[in-house]
C-alpha cells in the first residue's frame, strides 16, 4: 500500500471493497501514506495502548456497551510476539 508503484491497483482494491469514488481513494492513500505521516505502522505492529483508548471512547459515545471488552477481545498479537514485533 506504500509504494506509489502500485497505487492504481491499491485504489482498484478499495473502489471494489468500499464502493468508494476514486478521488476519496486517492485522497485517503494521500493522508495515510504521502510525506509517510506514520498513521500505519511499517512492521504491523499494533499500538495496544492506543487500541485500548479508542475502545474507551467508542464505548464513552454508545457504539461499544459499557464496560467496553479488554482489547484482547478485538485483536490477537501471537503472530506479531512470534515475529518479535510485539
């Protein structure tokens, strides 16, 4: 998804996953990925801590019932401990 390379096949993927238009695709990849702002982590590590706070948020506005899940309900770290990412 990072290499400008393949970018048109990238925008293909999510025209056909979301049912997006092509300028919100492109414009989404531009934030996440131009001047590499660091929004996707490089190596898929995962930012368990930060995960944890928007879980507590979604449950603060109503999309999660409260007391929200622990993060380990959403996300499985086993490949990223195997790899020695996490």
């Amino acid at each position: 998804m990072r290499d400008s390379a393949v970018r048109d096949e990238v925008v293909r993927i999510i025209l056909n996953t979301t049912g997006s238009s092509e300028k919100i695709a492109r414009q989404t990849l531009s934030l996440y990925f131009e001047a590499d702002r660091g929004v996707v982590p490089k190596r898929g590590d995962i930012n368990v801590e930060g995960f944890g706070e928007v879980i507590k948020v979604m449950a603060e506005v109503g999309e999660l019932k409260a007391p929200p899940p622990p993060v380990e309900h959403f996300i499985d770290l086993q490949c990223l401990k195997a790899a020695g990412l996490q």
